[in-house]
C-alpha cells in the first residue's frame, strides 16, 4: 500500500453515489470540463483524443460540423482531464475520526450510516454529530481506491439511458435512469444554471473499476 503512487489523486464522490460505488451499480462519473469551451460555432462534437503515440499531445479535440452536418476541419482544444486512464485514485467521501474507548482511532463513513442516521460499530450505534467534508480526506482515510479504465467527452445531455445505469441510476416509477440522472446533476449545481442539464455542459465522462485489496496491493508492488 505504502509504495502505491504516491501523488495519487482523489476523486470526490456524494454519499449516495459512494454507497452505488460500494453496491457495484456504479461504473461511470462524469465531471464538468474546466473551464467550458468557448465555442461560436452551433454544432460540434468529439473528434477524440489524439495520442501521443501518434504524434498528438494527448488532448482531446471537438470539431465543428457545418450547417450541412459535414466537418469544417475547424478544431477546438480541451483541456486535458484530471484523470488518466489507468490513474489509479483514492476515492474522497464524507468521513469523521472515532476516538475508541482503548485509545485507538477508527475511521468512520457517512454512507455506513443506516436509515436511522447511525452507525453499527461492534453492536454499538454511533451516531457522528458533525462530519468532516470530503473534499478534505486525505488519502490516509480511503477505503476505496479505483482505477480509470476508459476516458471520453461529451455533451451532458449526450448521456444514454446505458450510461445512465453505469453511473448508478435506475428506472424510478416513470421516470427513466437518465431522467434521474438529470435530475440529481441539477440538484448539485442548483445555485449555477451555466452548469445545468439545461446548459449543455461538456462534461469528461470516466468508466472506472474499484480494486480489491489483492489488486491495489499488486500496484504497490510493481
């Protein structure tokens, strides 16, 4: 563990989709492209990564088509991801310190907490008054790790009902997982409408696996 990547990134994830992560229905995030593409044009789309390998430098690049639908041969660069595939990151979640009766400490997750707000820790609910946000775990504290397996870009609103169900949401009454989808992302960005479904966003899109204790150690010794 000690000899795994030590500039790690961490990638932060809510308590729910922690809790999709832990249940396996979760495969897939999306993160907002930063900062958004100024683009004039009105149609475009993914031209794909080029390479290094073939001679590009790694970017992605989004073409526009023309009003006939042909491409234009005009081209807009991306910024490169946060994330690479087979970047190996530590999993950033809502977490707090247990402070044990023998002088110990024991790291706690609010995605354990069940329906009553607490947490069963050795037939003893504990109840965490205040928890420490995500975006301050350190790595130390993860107990999921993942790696990046495909790395895409798109519209937002380009999701499919497929992806939908890779990033951990399912048919609800009559509203199916994408438009669930849709309406969790707006809850996130409720205060910033440029952020939207609405808006458009280019998002990144990540397929990534979470490792097993085996797999992560194997990293660790290569």
């Amino acid at each position: 563990m000690h000899g795994v990547c030590l500039d790690m990134k961490g990638i932060i994830f809510s308590t729910p989709m922690v809790q999709r992560v832990l249940d396996g229905t979760k495969t897939m995030t999306r993160r907002l492209v930063r900062p958004q593409p100024n683009l004039k044009g009105r149609y475009w789309r993914c031209d794909g990564i080029w390479g290094t390998d073939d001679g590009g430098d790694g970017q992605f690049y989004i073409e526009e088509i023309c009003s006939d639908r042909e491409p234009s041969e005009r081209y807009a660069a991306i910024d490169k991801p946060a994330y690479q595939v087979g970047d190996i990151c530590y999993v950033k979640e809502t977490w707090n310190v247990l402070d044990k009766p023998n002088g110990t400490q024991e790291y706690l997750y609010r995605a354990q907490e069940n329906v009553t707000g607490a947490i069963i820790k050795d037939c003893i609910a504990v109840t965490v008054c205040k928890w420490k946000p995500s975006l301050f775990m350190p790595r130390a504290a993860a107990r999921i790790f993942i790696r990046i397996e495909e790395v895409g870009i798109e519209r937002l609103q380009d999701i499919t009902e497929e992806d939908a169900m890779a990033e951990g949401f399912k048919p609800v009454c009559c509203c199916s997982p994408r438009g669930n989808f849709m309406n969790y992302w707006d809850t996130l960005y409720r205060k910033d409408t440029k952020k939207q479904w609405d808006a458009k966003p280019w998002v990144f899109k990540y397929r990534f696996k979470v490792l097993t204790k085996e797999e992560l150690q194997e990293v660790g010794n290569e």
